[in-house]
C-alpha cells in the first residue's frame, strides 16, 4: 500500500475511534536523544548484557557497576526534549481522540509534552526510594552524585538509592498494568510507537486488542508481530505521519 494510502486508512480508523489508546517503547524517544539501552549493538551498550547490569542484583551487590553503567541514560534523559511523536500524542488527548499512552519509556517525555493520563509500565526517574529506609527522593538525589560518578544515597541512613524505574528482576507495578489492562480491555483502536513488542507482558496488548475486534496500527523501523494483523504499518520515522493523523483528527472534530 502506497503512503498515501496508508495514512488515509489509519487517518479514517483513528478519527472514528472512541477508545483509542497507544503503547508507546524506547523508538519514540531515540529522536530526542535517550538511548535504546535494549538495543544490542549500540554503541557502548553492546559491551554488557543489559538484563545483567541493569538488574535490581547488580544494584544490590555492585551499586558502582549498576551507576556506571546507567549514568549515561539517565545523564541523556535529565537533558531530553518531547518531539513531534510525544507531541502529537499530546495533542490527540487533548481534543478528546487518544484515552491514554500506556509506555514501556521511563523518560517522563509523554508528561512533558503535555500527555495527562501516561500509564508508565516500567516506571519512571522523577523519584528514587533508599534501599534501606524506603525514603523517597527527588530525582536530583540521584543526578548530582552521578555527575561525580558517585553511587546515589539516602540522605538519612546512607542507604543506596534506587531510581523509581523497574529493573530487571523486579516486578511490574501491578496498580499500574491494572489500569492499561481496563484501557485496552475497552480500546477500539491501539496505536503502537516506537516498540518492538518483545518485551512482556506490554508486547501482549496489541493481541488483545485484536482480539476484541479492534484496530491495530504499528509505527516502527523494525517489523513487529503484530504487522500480521494491523490495519496499517509505518515504517519510517513516526513523528510526521502521528502529526499529519493529529492535525487529520483536528480538523474532523472542528
Ligand atoms: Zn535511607
């Protein structure tokens, strides 16, 4: 199918959804800087496994192996800007044609760009806890010790700190997939951004959505499972053709 032809079908699916809702992964962010960490072959990332270091065990037993490894994502993300993607999410929420962004990102950039109801499946930096006093903290408590390549602690007992995103080895925030499972047990209509759905269980809901009789439309360089029974597939950069469906909504709604 021709682009054109594309983006008419996911135009007319889109405007006429009543639940539409989006998942959105790592791939929506990388234009706004912040690394795909589970990527392999990235860059200095390829060196280590990153269900290994990026694991709540590592943090336990090797905090300085744990931060070493992290600090350049969370320097990357402390310094990143929303795009047009994030933007146009925003934008689609606000006239009433999004119901929420369900994300696999810890970036915080949906809230940025003005998102209001962002389910974060894997949490988020905004806040870390003490790993001993369970002290919660902001977000600086961890940034100014990395800057020195210190390992982040507790201002009270000295207890090292955990960013609030989940690691590898620990568990979903279950209140949380709660509420994304209530949106897409009602979607009509789920956009997929920036994810190759191969991480479980977010990589699940584009299935289930299908499988309730609703519409699937995937925006990803890379080929998904769910390609098979999308209603449409992009495959380039996913900024221009979300903003061109937003502005598409817009209008019908005006
Ligand atoms: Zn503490």
């Amino acid at each position: 199918m021709s682009r054109e032809a594309n983006l008419e079908r996911a135009s007319e699916l889109l405007c006429r959804a009543e639940h539409a809702v989006a998942l959105t992964g790592a791939g929506i962010s990388t234009a706004s800087g912040v690394p795909d960490f589970r990527t392999p072959g990235e860059g200095l990332w390829e060196k280590a496994d990153p269900m290994e270091v990026a694991s709540i065990h590592t943090l336990r037993r090797t905090p300085d192996v744990f931060y070493r490894w992290v600090r350049p994502i969370i320097a990357a993300m402390a310094s990143a800007q929303p795009n047009s993607a994030h933007q146009a999410l925003a934008d689609l929420e606000a006239i009433g044609q999004l119901k929420a962004v369900i994300t696999q990102n810890i970036d915080g950039l949906h809230q940025m760009a003005g998102s209001r109801r962002v389910l974060e499946l894997h949490g988020h930096v905004r806040t870390a806890t003490c790993l001993q006093c369970f002290r919660k903290w902001p977000a600086e408590q961890v940034l100014e010790p990395i800057r020195r390549n210190d390992v982040p602690r507790c201002a009270v007992c000295a207890g090292v700190l955990k960013p609030d995103a989940i690691l590898f080895g620990e568990q979903l925030p279950a209140d949380v997939f709660g509420m994304a499972m209530e949106h897409i047990h009602q979607a009509d209509l789920i956009l997929v951004i920036g994810s190759s759905l191969m991480v479980m269980p977010a990589a699940k809901l584009p299935a289930l959505v299908h499988a309730n009789g609703g519409q699937v439309l995937v925006f990803n360089r890379q080929p998904t499972y769910a390609d098979a029974f999308a209603a449409a597939t992009f495959r380039g950069d996913a900024a221009d053709i979300l903003a061109e469906l937003a502005q598409a909504c817009a209008a019908v709604r005006r």
